[in-house]
C-alpha cells in the first residue's frame, strides 16, 4: 500500500511520523559523537534508533559501512555520500561492539 | 480502504505507544537487560524496536496452550501502519493469472465462504536470532517471536476459485496495507508457490482465538499460511494477485533467504537460485516454559519441566528429555493433540535427589522422523534457530 501516501499527503505524513517519533522514543540517547545528530536525523526518518544499539555487539566499522549501503540502496535512504561517511564514522566510533 | 486521514492520524498512531514499563531482566543467554513497553491493547512486551514496532512475547505468556490476543508478538518492516475502517476495507483479488477479478468486504469474506478454524503456530523466520553465536545483525529476537493460536477466516483456496485461476499461474502475491515511510523503500509483498496458495490450510483469517484480529495482529484479515514462517503471512491484506510469472519484489528476491540445500523443508522452486532460496516451513524445534537456567529447584521436591513442541506440520512425535549430559534420553510426556500445525506441550518429572547442578536437554522429533539438531546451521541472516535447548538448574 502506497499510492495514498503520494505528494502532498507523503509530506504531512512523513512530518507527523518525525514528530511522533520524537515524542515518543526520546528514551532513546545515542552516545555523544561527532556526527550523532546526522545519524539520528536520518536514520529516524523510517526507524527507531535503537537498532543502532541493539545491533551494535553484532556490528564492526566493515558491518557499519555494509549496513548503511544496505539502507541506501535496498532501502532508499536520502544519504549523500559525505553524509554516509559521517554516520559511518559515528556508527564505528561509537557503536562497534564486535569482538 | 483507509482514508488519507486514517492514514495520517495512523503515521502518528503507529508510533503514539502505549506507556512504557521499565524492567530488566536477564535473558538465558545473559545478553543483557530487556525492557517491557505495551503497545495500545497490547500487555507489556519486550520491546526489541519502537519503530517499526518489533514486540516479543514474554516466557510467562508462553505458558497457556494458546497465546493471548494480548500477548501475541508484533512483528513489521515498515513505520506506517493504518488503523483500517472495516466497513471501508476492500480486498482486491486479481491479478494475470485471474480470470474473474473480485472486490471482497469483510461481510463478503464472512457471509460467501465456508468459515474454518486452524490452530497452527506463527513463529517469525528470526526467532531466536539474537542467540545465534557468533551473532549476526537483525532484531535480536530471544524465544517469543512466536505463539500458537485458532485462526478463523476463510480458506484462499476457495476465494482463488472464485477469482478463476489460470492454468499458467505460478505464484500468488500479497500486499498488506502497512506502508513505507519513504516512496523509495520497497513495499512490503510476499509471494508463494500457486500449490501453496490453494493448499486447505492457507487461510485469509480474520479473527484469532475467537476475537477480531488485534490491530498489530493485521485487523481486519491476514494471510495465515500454516506451517510456514511468519514472513509469509502478510497483515492487512488489501490485495491478492495471482501472477504467471514469479514475483520481482525486494522482499521475495532479497530478503528472507536462506543458502539453497542447507534446510530440510518445502522448496519454493520458482524463487529458487544455485546460492539461496526462500525460506518456507518451520522447522522441529521445542521451549522449555517452565524453568529458565538460574532456577532453584528444593532438594527432593516434585518438580515438573514443562513446555512445548512444533514443527511446520508434520506434528510432533516425541518430546526427549536428558539430564546426564546427552548421554541417555527419557520420553516426556505430551499433551493434548490441538492440531499438526500447533504445538504440543510437554511435560517430565525431574529427578532432585541430588543436590548441585541439574543440567536439563530437550529436543523433539517429528512425524516425518526430522530431529532438532546439536549445531547450529550457520545463515547470515540468523534464520531457522532450532538447536537442543540446555537449561542448568541447581537443586539445593
């Protein structure tokens, strides 16, 4: 189902899901970094962030790299290639909890 | 069908939770604390994601022989999830391979075509995921991406007929009314084999132990494909297309796969490559309900290990218990018979006539004579979890 989410509607309803999604899982803190607020800002656009803690045993910088380009070309995400770099770089510094 | 504005107060509602119970627990793998949050008509669940909301059933819920409506786990890929108007619902039934295109209301579904009940277990592809070692990526499920419950609905078999299939059709694809944020992430679709589809145990249910279905459950109708994973029984139905070719979709071609022959289990031959292949049944697999390691059993006390044992529909055959490392096995005994595609509970008194620790293995066979095996199959996407479970209890 998608048609009814086109133009206009798609935008109302994207701000809405931002702004609920702020409301109600502000119990989520990412770990302070530079690029944190990039990474949160997209990555919530479609998800909570707390897949980014859940996975982050899972995860080294290669599984970082490997998940963002997941998310950019299977998923669609609206990520510039310096801005991947960016949450890369937060994601591997902050959230790499592989052994 | 919803509104635009169902669809928008749902963007928000999908995500306007229930309030948050705040618990640690330790898991049996000590992978760390789980927190309980309750989505609006749902109890306390543990909370694998806010969004899409990933919620998994509590050991204690997986006591009953059926789980509550309640307590059913939540599982989805997309954020937009509609509150649908069932007066307004429309599930469209066509597609190549269909002769005679159809346009089905709830009434129509209910009032049209003969009702059936199953009872049949619906358990996510990544149950367990999160014990999988070496761990691997993905919502990080522990036992209760699962429940058993009586679906009532609608063979699809006889809503198929109606629509005229073709002879030359091959798959038949579902499309739910859950929704992607962005316009460039793949819709959530499934396909299975025709065979499958106008197999008697392919329901369209609408309701679930008796009730509606729960709104996160996938009101007003969902597909259940019994003995299936969970992945094909798509929520919200609004569309059903039964195609000549096999479907092209991301969530078929790209995802929910596993590595070609490494699985018993039904083939999906069409979606078939030499590397991977969709997965399909659920594979023999038992829970022990009852006790979790770390238990405290009373030196001399009647104890008795409980809980249950499924498969994709074979049913199951034997329950085995072992309390001297794997070396010698002890038949449980089983419960009520609720069906092939439910599970079986099972019950063993354990010996505490010596205190220390009390190592409990179970495992369960099926009919068709499938074992739960020792090691782990590794899949890098954690799928099909079924290894002997090993609980240590002390006695004292």
């Amino acid at each position: 189902m998608r048609g009814a989410l086109a133009g206009a509607a798609f935008a109302v309803a994207l701000a809405l899901v931002c702004v609920a999604a702020l409301a109600d899982e502000d119990s989520i803190r990412l770990r302070d970094g530079s690029g944190r607020d990039l990474t949160a800002a997209r990555c919530a656009i479609c998800h909570s962030v707390d897949y980014i803690p859940a996975n982050a045993p899972v995860m080294n910088r290669s599984g970082w790299q490997k998940a963002i380009q997941k998310m950019r070309d299977k998923f669609g995400a609206p990520i510039t290639d310096e801005e991947a770099q960016q949450i890369l770089d937060y994601l591997a510094g902050s959230y790499a909890g592989k052994p | 069908m919803p509104t635009r504005r169902d669809l928008l107060l749902a963007a928000g509602g999908g995500v306007l939770l229930g309030s948050a119970t705040r618990r640690a627990l330790a898991d049996d793998t000590g992978a760390g604390a789980e927190e309980l949050g309750a989505l609006p008509g749902k109890k306390p669940l543990i909370r694998r994601a806010w969004r899409p909301p990933n919620y998994e059933t509590p050991l204690a819920d997986l006591v009953p022989a059926f789980t509550a409506n309640d307590a059913f786990f939540v599982r989805y890929h997309l954020s937009v999830i509609p509150q649908i108007d069932v007066d307004t619902w429309r599930l469209k039934v066509g597609g190549v391979g269909a002769q005679k295109p159809l346009v089905l209301t709830l009434q129509d579904l209910k009032h049209d075509f003969k009702r059936v009940t199953l009872a049949a277990v619906n358990q996510c592809s990544g149950n367990r995921r999160g014990l999988f070692s070496p761990r691997v990526p993905g919502v990080q499920w522990g036992n209760g991406a699962m429940g058993n419950a009586e679906w009532s609905g609608v063979r699809l078999r006889e809503v198929l007929e109606r629509a005229g299939v073709a002879a030359a059709a091959v798959e038949v694809v579902f499309n739910g009314a859950d929704a992607p944020v962005l316009p460039s992430t793949p819709d959530f679709l499934k396909s299975i084999p025709i065979e499958r589809a106008l197999d008697e145990n392919t329901l369209i249910a609408f309701e679930m132990n008796g009730h509606p279905l729960p709104h996160w459950n996938g009101a007003p109708a969902r597909l259940v494909v019994a003995g299936w994973t969970g992945t094909y029984w798509v929520k919200h139905l609004t569309e059903i297309r039964v195609d000549t070719a096999p479907f092209d979709g991301f969530w078929v071609k790209g995802a929910y796969r596993i590595p070609t022959g490494a699985f018993p289990g039904a083939r999906f031959k069409t979606q078939e490559t030499p590397e991977t292949t969709p997965i399909t049944e659920i594979l023999v697999n038992s829970l022990i309900t009852s006790h979790v390691s770390g238990a405290q059993l009373k030196h001399g006390g009647r104890v008795e290990l409980a809980g249950k044992a499924w498969d994709g529909g074979a049913g199951i055959a034997a329950v085995e218990i072992s309390t001297d490392g794997r070396q010698s096995w002890q038949p449980a005994e089983l419960g009520r018979d609720l069906g092939r595609f439910a599970w079986r509970e099972f019950r063993h008194r354990l010996d505490t006539s010596r205190p220390g620790a009390l190592v409990v293995a179970v495992r369960a066979r099926s009919r068709d004579g499938a074992m739960q095996p020792e090691k782990l199959t590794p899949n890098p996407a954690g799928y099909h979890h079924n290894i002997v479970q090993t609980v240590t209890l002390e006695v004292g």
